[in-house]
C-alpha cells in the first residue's frame, strides 16, 4: 500500500543482514579455501570499507571492496558488501550481477538472496523478490529479516492480511524486531486500525526510546486524526535527536499546517527542503500553505517543482491546477486537468476541476456534462453534486435567454 506522507527515513526492506549471515550450511571446499587463503590486507580492507558503508559512505566504501576484490577475487564478504553498497546507491542491476556471483560461490549465501531480493523490488519484481525470500526461509526458517521482507511485498501486492500474518511471525520469533513493528503499524494505518497501529507505534518506543521514525510515524498519524498540537511534541522529540531529520521537518510543517499557522509550516517545509529540495509531499506542502496566503504564484512554482521531480503524481497537478485557476490563468488550469486525466481517467477531482473552469468562462453545457461525469465516477463527490446544480440553473437560464431572444 503507498503511503504519500513524510512516513519513513529506512527503507521498509530489510537489507542490512550481517555479513556472517551468509550461510548457516557448510561452505563448499572452493569457499573454504577462499576463507583460508584471505590474507590480511584483505580483511583489513574489508574493516575499513564496512565502517564507511556503516558510516553512510556508499562511494568511498564501493572503491575499497572493488580494491579488496582486486586481491581476492572470489572473497563472498567483499562481494555481499560490494553488492550491498551499489544497492544502497540504487545501481540496482549492477547489485544484482554481484549478488549472483556471490550465489555461484554459495547458493546459501543468505546476504545476497536477501540483497538480491531487496534489489529486485526496487526494479519492480516483487514476485521474482518473494521467491528469493521463501529461499531465505528454506535456509533458516527463523530469519526475520527475510519474513518482514515478504511481508513488505505481499503489501505491496494488496495482500494485507497475509502481510501482517509475515510481520507477526517475525516478531513471534524476535519480540524486539522494530522494523516488523514499523511495517505493521503503517499497514494498520492505512486499513484505518488506528489504535492497533498506535500500539504498534509505542511498542517501538518502548524497546528503543530515540527512534525517530517512530517519533514520526506516530505524530502523523495524529495528524492524520487531526490531533495537531498532540503530534508537534513526537516531531520536535525527534528533531532534536537529529536537526536534520527530513521526515519531520516535512511531517512538522503538516501539523502546523492543520492548526492554521501556515507562516510557521512554510518555515518547517522551508528547513526540509533546505536537505531534499525534491521531497514532492513537501513541495505540495509548501505550495498549499503559500495558496492559503494568497500567494499563488509561488504556490504555482512550488507545485511546478513537485510535478518536474514526478510527472505523474497527479495530488501535486491538481493542486497546480486550482493554483493556476485562483490566478485566473484558465487555459493552463484546464491543460493540467487533460494531463491528469491522461494519467487516470478516473480522477474525478480532475473531471470537477476542470468543470469549474468551464462554468468560470460561462461554458456551461461542458461544464454540465464533466460534473456528470465525475458523479459516475463518485456519486458522493459534494463539490461535483453541488457544481451540477449551478451549471444544470445556468445553462437552463442560457437556453430560455436565447429563445427569448
């Protein structure tokens, strides 16, 4: 299930296994002697590429497995941690080769399944990652990592149920697992379970009081309940654990957002987009404030920003759309609305925008006729229904002026 909101900093995939999680199962003789033959430059290479990957330095560590892998070439560890980095820099097909290499070494090498399962759902194959998961479960049927991962997929898959059934028996097996509580809380969020999801929050809390992700989750989804000022704390308990924490800058700026103080939330979207000037949920953010205080133009350009990072993310075009509108700058309002309805024919919102605009410019039979259109799409859209009203009392008043004329 997507989430559109400032949700996590980790990635719901589980792909930081151990390295001496690499096979639980003898090695084959050519591993064997891999490992007895490893000198000491190389192990030390290795140290010093893990502290940089563990440091958040995926380029520098990159050059020093690839030294460490010149030396020795089929060393699986070098191979995982070169696989691992390149996954971490999102070359994900490259990650892939090397994880295969890895598995030629050692079809149990449980890193690269994992890894390679984590890559593949990047690209998409999340039917091709669970298999690679099950295998990991073949191997060690107690591998948490790899049940919280199959669980991620088949919620992808719209398999909610047997989704939470994998994070729970990943905490059957790990009781402090926090990722497969995470996992779960934002699945319980999202099915509208939100004391469920709460619980699963504070759980999270209890076994490691400062994390952050936590903290954010948490306070959005009492923003999400619209319990603005008792979400500020949790984002604010995580920013000072971390200033530069993105998530709750942008998640901040929504709960100032919802309590009116749009000068205060245009500030908090000011400071996260100072660290990922291509947050969509924060330009969208930024954009609505600026609409709220009348300054459409640059809530235009923000909107502008939001749909040049994601062309298709259509929450972003409409509220362009609507911008462009108050600005009375029909034409591109209605052109946006095309691109939109390009993208999803369904999206009634576009269809009542668009409507909108034609009744602005007294078009009032097209106006009729694309509010009709988005009541068979909603029949409970309230500004569809009483926009047909209004086009329905205005091409009736049109039609009998020009007959009396």
């Amino acid at each position: 299930m997507e989430n559109e909101e400032h949700s996590r900093s980790d990635d719901r995939i589980e792909n930081h296994f151990d390295i001496h999680e690499s096979s639980i199962q003898e090695p084959t003789a050519q591993v064997e002697n891999n490992f007895e033959r490893m000198d000491v430059s190389v192990n030390l290479l290795l140290k010093q590429a893990n502290n940089l990957y563990d440091n958040g330095n995926f380029t520098g560590a990159l050059a020093i497995y690839q030294k460490a892998l010149q030396q020795d070439p089929i060393n699986i560890k070098a191979l995982d941690g070169e696989g691992r980095t390149l996954y971490e820099l999102q070359r994900f097909q490259d990650a892939i080769q090397i994880f295969d290499k890895a598995l030629k070494l050692n079809p149990n090498d449980m890193v690269a399944l994992n890894a390679k399962g984590a890559s593949l759902s990047s690209l998409g194959k999340k039917l091709d990652a669970i298999q690679l998961y099950d295998r990991v479960l073949e191997i060690n049927p107690n591998s948490v990592k790899a049940l919280n991962n199959k669980g991620t997929e088949l919620e992808y898959l719209g398999r909610y149920q047997q989704a939470l059934f994998f994070y729970d028996e990943a905490l059957k097996i790990d009781s402090k697992y926090t990722m497969a509580y995470l996992n779960k809380g934002d699945l319980l969020k999202e099915l509208g379970r939100h004391d469920e999801a709460m619980a699963a929050y504070d759980k999270v809390l209890q076994i490691d009081p400062t994390n952050i992700d936590a903290m954010n989750v948490k306070g959005l989804l009492l923003v999400n309940l619209k319990q603005y000022n008792a979400s500020l704390p949790y984002f604010d308990k995580a920013l000072a654990i971390d200033p530069q924490y993105e998530l709750a800058l942008g998640s901040k700026g929504d709960a100032l957002f919802g309590l009116g103080r749009f000068q205060e939330a245009i500030q908090s979207y000011n400071a996260a987009l100072q660290i990922d000037a291509n947050d969509t949920n924060v330009l969208v953010g930024m954009g609505k404030s600026l609409d709220v205080l009348n300054r459409h133009q640059e809530a235009v350009q923000s909107y502008q920003k939001a749909t040049l990072v994601d062309r298709n993310d259509t929450s972003s075009l409409l509220d362009k759309g609507l911008a462009l509108s108050q600005l009375t700058r029909y034409a591109e309002a209605l052109q946006i609305y095309e691109d939109i309805l390009r993208i999803n024919p369904s999206k009634a919102e576009a269809l009542v925008g668009k409507a909108n605009i034609l009744y602005k410019l007294e078009n009032y039979r097209e106006a009729l006729r694309n509010y009709e259109e988005a009541l068979l799409i909603n029949s409970n859209n309230t500004d569809a229904i009483q926009g047909k009203q209004l086009a329905e009392n205005r091409a009736h008043t049109t039609f009998v002026s020009n007959i009396s004329n």
